[in-house]
C-alpha cells in the first residue's frame, strides 16, 4: 500500500507497517516528541555556543526528519525564553531537517511554525555524494565546516537494514564528521525483530540483510564503540532511556 500526505498535512492511507526505511505517516502520534524532550536538557546548546566560539549563530541538523514535529519541537524546547542559562537574544538558531521521503517533508514544509529558522528539504542520507553537496552548500552560507549540534533520532536501525553492517558503520562515521556534537538514539537489536516481523505481516519480502547482519545485540554499545574508536569523538553523557528504552547519547569532536 502507498502512503500519502495530503495537502493539509493530513495523513491518508495510513499503514505503519509498510514502512521499510522506517518513514511512518503517523510516527509522532505513537512516540510523541516528548518522550525524547523529557530528558534532553533546555541548556544543551550552551556547550555548543562556547565551543564554536561564535555565539551569534548556531546550526542544528536532525537527521531523518519524518514529518519534522520532532524538529519543530527540539528547537522551541532549546530556545525556551524562561530558561535562565540560555541567553537567546544574543544568538540565532537554525535548523536543518531532512529525510528520503518527499511526502513527509512536504508535510513538514506545509506545517512549518518558523521557515525562517527551520528548513525541511528531501535527502537521503545514504547517498553520500549527493548530501555532502547539500549539506555544505548549506554551511558555506554560514561560513561553517560543521553543524554545532547534529541530532539522529532512530534512524541507524533502518540503514543497517537496507544497507548491512556497513552501511551501519558508513553511517555513523558519516555523522560524525558532520557536527560538534551529535546527539544520537540508536534503535536496540529487539526493535530490528519487531521491524522483520511487520514487513513480512503485511506481505512483503523481508529485508535484504536482516538475515545477514554480524553487527548485533547492543546497538548503542556498537554504535559507542565505532564512533570512539574509528571517529575520534568522545560520549559526554548518557540522557538516560526514552519509554522505548532507547539511550540517547551525546558524543562531541575532541577539542
């Protein structure tokens, strides 16, 4: 079954469980962006701005957007004004949200609250070639190498799927030389059963490397272990587990 947006954002032919690159219609209705934003502190571009040196302006990338709800939200979460350790008339904040599905940014395009400051564009980021094309025209403009703060939420399980153990690791080395900070949740081995068992309940074919993969069992400590040790970045702290028992993990360039 296809799945489209309608024009008004409106989800129609709804069917989660035909979503082979993980890009549901309905994602943000069954993990609401809460269940992240309860545990990510409204202070965490503070370290960001020091860093960069420049606290002016700051760049934020999400990778695997979805419909941008999540996106929309981790940015108004970060610029709250109540918050008395950020200072947010003294700096700009924009973000980039991508995914491979171009009815869902369409979507995130339609409902957008800030276009000024957010923008949502169709990417895959698999194809390396194509994303670092956009993604450093989009840096040039602010004269930045990296985004500040990269954010990957569930995505590394539907890449190590589509595109095996090195698609995995091309990944997360991928993201690592995008930002200064990456912030990331890695969907644990249990998820990659339940993802198998609902594609071949609807009919399809199962993934073409499930079978195949040697990258299992804790998949944040792999994730972990990849980005120290091949990447050169370093865990700053654990947020602790979403309600889905997902880790989310700060990781930041060495100095």
């Amino acid at each position: 079954m296809e799945t489209h947006v309608g024009s008004d954002g409106s989800a129609v032919n709804e069917d989660p469980g035909a979503a082979p690159f993980g890009n549901f219609i309905n994602y943000y209705t069954f993990n609401p962006p809460e269940n992240r934003l309860s545990l990510i502190p409204t202070s965490l571009l503070e370290n960001t701005e020091y860093r960069s040196g420049n606290r002016s302006t700051v760049l934020m990338l999400d990778v695997g957007c979805n419909s941008g709800d999540l996106s929309v939200a981790l940015y108004k979460h970060l610029l709250q004004e109540d918050n008395p350790k950020s200072d947010a008339s003294e700096r700009e904040v924009y973000l980039l949200g991508f995914d491979l599905d171009q009815d869902l940014i369409l979507r995130a395009q339609n409902l957008n609250p800030f276009p000024q400051n957010i923008q949502f564009i169709p990417l895959d980021i698999t194809d390396e070639s194509e994303s670092q094309t956009v993604l450093a025209s989009y840096l040039e403009k602010f004269g930045r190498a990296r985004f500040h703060l990269c954010t990957c939420f569930a995505v590394t399980m539907w890449v190590h799927l589509n595109h095996g153990d090195a698609g995995f690791l091309s990944l997360l080395s991928r993201l690592s030389s995008l930002c200064e900070y990456l912030l990331l949740e890695a969907q644990p081995w249990k998820c990659y059963r339940s993802a198998a068992r609902r594609l071949r309940k609807v009919g399809r074919s199962d993934f073409d490397h499930f079978k195949t993969l040697e990258i299992r069992g804790d998949m944040a400590a792999h994730a972990r272990e990849h980005l120290e040790k091949q990447c050169g970045m370093e865990l700053v702290q654990s947020f602790g587990n979403t309600t889905w028992d997902r880790s989310l993990l700060l990781f930041r360039r060495p100095l």
